[in-house]
C-alpha cells in the first residue's frame, strides 16, 4: 500500500479537508485528493479479490458494535460524572 496515499487520507480525514491536508504535507489539495483516490482505488481492488473476507468482517463489526451498545449509555454517563467532579 503506497505510503503517501496512506500519509494523504490519514491527513484529511483528520483535518477535514484536503486543503489543510495539503498544507501540512507541503503539496497541493488535488495532489491530496489524488492520492486518496488511489488508496480508494487499491481498497475496492482488495475488496473485489476477497469479497467473502470483506463480508465476514463487516459481520463481525455489526455483531461487536451490537455487543457494545448497551454499554454506551452507562459509558458516556461514567464520563459525565468524572468531568462533573474534576
């Protein structure tokens, strides 16, 4: 997997944009949106070899989030409350 496109997505997903993302990597945006849409291009290329493996982990990832959301709620009141005490 190319670093750059790694380096690229990681950098405008965190930013939220693909000019600030450019400005950080010292290149232009459509260079960022190049690149982004290179590592689109290689995950849908990986996607097609292995369609059965995207599958299963989509299916765990559905089974884990509905074993975690119960505990949601009570996670996000914990967190409330040790703001609330600091």
């Amino acid at each position: 997997m190319p670093l750059n496109a790694l380096r690229s997505f990681e950098a405008a997903a965190r930013l939220g944009s693909f000019q600030a993302a450019a400005e950080e990597l010292s290149v232009t945006p459509s260079a960022v949106s190049l690149q982004v849409r290179r590592l689109e291009e290689i995950l849908d290329y990986i996607r097609d070899l292995y369609p059965d493996a995207t599958l299963a982990v989509r299916e765990r990832r559905e089974r884990r989030a509905l074993q975690l959301a119960p505990a949601a709620p009570r996670a996000a009141t914990g967190a409330l409350n040790r703001y609330a005490e600091d």
